[in-house]
C-alpha cells in the first residue's frame, strides 16, 4: 500500500480507477478495505486502483489504514474533513484510470452485476446504482425509506432531475465526463450526488443510465442533516435556474463559487 499527500507513484495505469471516502472508521476501515478489494477482484475483468480518502478522520483511522499491504491500495488525506463529495473532488486528481468508480466507504450500495455498469459506459457516459429500478434490492427502515422518497420527490419537483434515486453510493463514470463535471461543483457534502447529476444531465448533455444494485440504508439520519440538503438542492436551483451560474460557467478549468451561506 501506497500512503501519499502530494505525491503519486510511477506504476502501471490501471484501466479502473475507484475512489472511496472514509471517515472515522476506526479499525473497522480495515475490513472495509479488504471487503471491497475482495468484491472488486471477483467482479472486475479489469485492473484497478483503490484510492482511499481518509476525509480528517481524529480517530485511529489513520493508524488502521497504514495495515492495508497491496500495491493496487493508495491512501490519501485530507487534514480537514469536507464531506463525501469533497473528498471524492480532492481524490480525483490521484486517479489515473479512464473509468473511475465512486463508491462509499461502508459500501451500502453495490452492483449485483458490476460489469453490466461497465458495459454501459459503451452508449452512456454515466452509470448509477439505484435501489429503485427493476432488480434493485433494497433493506431499509420504514423511516429511512419514506424519506429518501420524499427527498427524491423533491428533487423531480425542484430540479426536474427525472431519476428515481440520486443518493445510492455507487457510480461509474467515463474518466472525460468527470473532467468537465467536477469544475462546477460547488456542494461537498449531502447533495452532491445531486449537483453532479444535475450538472452531468442539464449542462453537458451526458447520458446517465441507472442500474440495479443491493442497497442497505442505516437507519440513523438526524434532522439536522436534512435541513442542510433542503437548502443545498435550493441552492443547487437557484444556480441552475435564476443565476444561470452552471451554464455561465462551462467548459472553464477553475470555476469557485461563493455560496450564500457556509455550513
């Protein structure tokens, strides 16, 4: 295993790059790891890259991820944590494969058939995990579930993003679309999978197929953290549709966006 901050080693480019957050995992970050190594090795025809992304853990994740020994294994840190999909933004830039893959650490969502995703990206440039299609199976609380319907409701309703999940955290993407995606993201926590999808749809014109995956949703979810994606995705519409900022903004390298308010 590779730990590295700024540096990337001389190796064989792999032809699948997959990019996995963490944090504060604890030794648990461990069986993680082997788990999706495990999973990806019997799944994958392909050679791969795992980059790891410990997102400021304060734990001991630090210290558990140095155990992983596989040369496949790179780990990367942020000093600060910046969610999910700012960790993904910052790990980008160390993945060097021509298909790269975004899946969650506690990988809650995984393909029954991965290679059916990568076969996909032969007609489309996006491939998502949903937990809504035909052949999805989904284990989830009562609670948990009506609320990620009624968040996916909202969504079609303010964004008129007609995807039946959004928030499964599994995707696949052609290397280019996520060269011209990334630069207008301005969301690093909870609706980042939205923007992305918002910005890859209404502004480049890709194509996102959703494919069937297993999905199993924790139960625990605070109020606190729904609020924040209430005002992210209004954020998101007021971009996309008053300030007309995605569209003002495309094709440029560097493009910040100052947000309204700073969580």
């Amino acid at each position: 295993m590779l730990v590295q901050e700024a540096v990337v080693s001389q190796k064989a480019i792999p032809a699948v790059s997959i990019i996995m957050p963490v944090y504060n995992e604890g030794i648990e970050v461990v069986h993680s790891i082997q788990s999706a190594i495990k999973k990806f090795e019997s799944l994958l025809s392909s050679s791969f890259e795992l980059i790891v992304v410990d997102d400021g853990s304060n734990d001991r994740t630090r210290d558990f991820l140095r155990v992983i020994k596989d040369d496949r294994v790179s780990v990367v840190r942020q000093r600060v944590n910046s969610g999910k999909g700012g960790a993904q933004l910052f790990a980008f830039k160390y993945a060097s494969g021509d298909i790269v893959i975004f899946a969650d650490g506690d990988m809650q969502a995984f393909p029954k058939d991965l290679q059916h995703y990568l076969d996909a990206l032969e007609n489309a440039d996006i491939a998502i995990a949903s937990k809504r299609v035909p052949g999805a199976h989904l284990r989830a609380s009562v609670t948990r579930n009506f609320l990620s319907i009624g968040f996916n409701s909202f969504v079609h309703v303010l964004l008129s993003l007609h995807m039946r999940d959004t928030q499964a955290g599994f995707k696949v993407f052609r290397r280019s679309a996520l060269e011209k995606i990334l630069p207008l993201i301005s969301v690093k926590r909870y609706a980042f999978d939205v923007e992305l999808l918002v910005v890859a749809t209404k502004i480049c014109n890709y194509k996102v197929v959703e494919l069937p995956a297993k999905v199993d949703l924790a139960s625990g979810f605070s109020l606190r953290n729904i609020i924040r994606m209430m005002v992210d995705l209004l954020g998101i519409a007021y971009r996309l549709k008053i300030k007309h900022w995605y569209q003002d903004n495309y094709g440029r390298p560097h493009c910040d966006y100052e947000p309204i308010l700073r969580w």
